[in-house]
C-alpha cells in the first residue's frame, strides 16, 4: 500500500516553506480554499513542492502546482503519484 499524504502533511509542509500568515488559521477548514486565499502565492507552493518530492520521493511539476489551486486538489495528486509509484 502506497504511504498517504494527508492534509495534516500539507499543513506541516506549508508551514516549513512559508511560514503561515497571521490572519489564517490553517488548522481550520481549508481544504477547499485555494491558496491564494491562504496566503500562498507560486514561489511558496514551488518550495512546498520542492519538500513533498524530496519527503515522498515523487515528481511535481510546476504546472501540477500551479492546476491544484486548493490544498484538496494538491493532496489528490500528490497521493495520485504516490500511489503510481508503488
């Protein structure tokens, strides 16, 4: 069975690449909210891209991260390559 990437996984991944915005409460409800809205722009989601290939041994390419505009969509396709990569 392929390892899981959860959405406690983004927000700790999130957390280490930019930092997290005053006003946004990640541990809330975001899971479709798109990431602009979380204060996340491109150079924050390409690092925090960076991290989930490095930590789970997958590759996401930039236009990947710049389609999944909301933390559920990035986790079905980071667990969508994990589960191919198995």
């Amino acid at each position: 069975m392929a390892p899981q990437f959860t959405l406690d996984d983004l927000r700790r991944i999130l957390r280490e690449a930019a930092g997290e915005a005053e006003s946004i409460d990640l541990d809330g409800d975001i899971l479709t909210s798109e990431f602009e809205d979380l204060g996340y722009e491109s150079l924050a989601l390409l690092e925090a891209g960076s991290r989930i290939e490095r930590e789970y041994g997958i590759k996401l390419d930039d236009e990947t991260l710049t389609d999944a505009v909301t933390p559920e969509a990035l986790i079905k396709v980071v667990n969508d390559r994990l589960a191919a990569s198995v």
